[in-house]
C-alpha cells in the first residue's frame, strides 16, 4: 500500500488528496495515458461530471488490465476546461477514492481537441508485482 505524505509543516490538502506519495520498494508502476469522458461508442457526455465518471471508468479498465485498480492510484493529473467544472469533477473524483488518497493536481486548461470534452484525467498507479 502507498504511504501518503502530508507534512505538518506545510498547508495541508484541499480536498481528499495527500501532498505526496511514497511507492513501498518491488511495486510495479502503470501509467495511463489522459482519458476522456467517452463512451467506447463516440458518445460524449455533455456534463463535466459524467465525463469524469467515464474518464475514472477508463482508468479502471486500464488498471485492470495489469491487475490493479483505482485502490492502487498514487498521482492523478486532471484538467477541466473551466472553473465550472471543478466541483463536478472533484466530486466524482472524491467518491471514488479513499484514503490513503492520491496525490493530486487539478488544473484550469484552455481546451482539448475536440470542444464537447471538459474534462482528462491521467493517473500513475503502483501496486504487486506480477510474479513471473
């Protein structure tokens, strides 16, 4: 399980996050790629918090695929599109994670590349070695 790291000496989380996250020796890292709020049939969601919901599905069928899941999340980088959509994102991301939490960032951008997507999420995630 990762350690998370939230020294007294500085301003703590704003939300359900840690500072930082120290990975245990012999831990297998995935990264993912940022995920978009889209169905595996093109449809977009026109909610910044329907997209995330889909964004942190993704994640998890990503995870799965190497055997972990969003238990095993140690950093999560997340953009939105605009200050309207950070309650709405921080929310699904909140219920879906507990603690030890993530570390987290959460950044205002100007857009993505297509314009019905407000919200990305990227994640690195560490857990068991496979056994080979």
């Amino acid at each position: 399980m990762h350690i998370p790291l939230s020294p007294t000496t500085i301003h703590p989380p704003f939300s359900a996050y840690s500072n930082g996250v120290e990975v245990p020796p012999g831990q297998k890292l995935v990264f993912c790629s940022g995920q978009l709020g889209i169905e595996q049939d093109g449809t977009v969601p026109a909610s910044a918090a329907e997209q995330a919901e889909l964004c942190f599905d993704n994640i998890a069928a990503i995870l799965a695929e190497s055997g972990l899941g969003l238990e095993h999340v140690v950093r999560i980088n997340a953009f939105v599109s605009g200050r309207e959509h950070l309650r709405p994102y921080m929310d699904v991301r909140n219920k879906r994670f507990r603690p030890p939490f993530p570390a987290s960032t959460l950044v205002i951008v100007s857009g993505f590349a297509r314009p019905e997507f407000v919200v990305e999420v990227e994640v690195v995630a560490a857990g068991p070695a496979s056994e080979a």
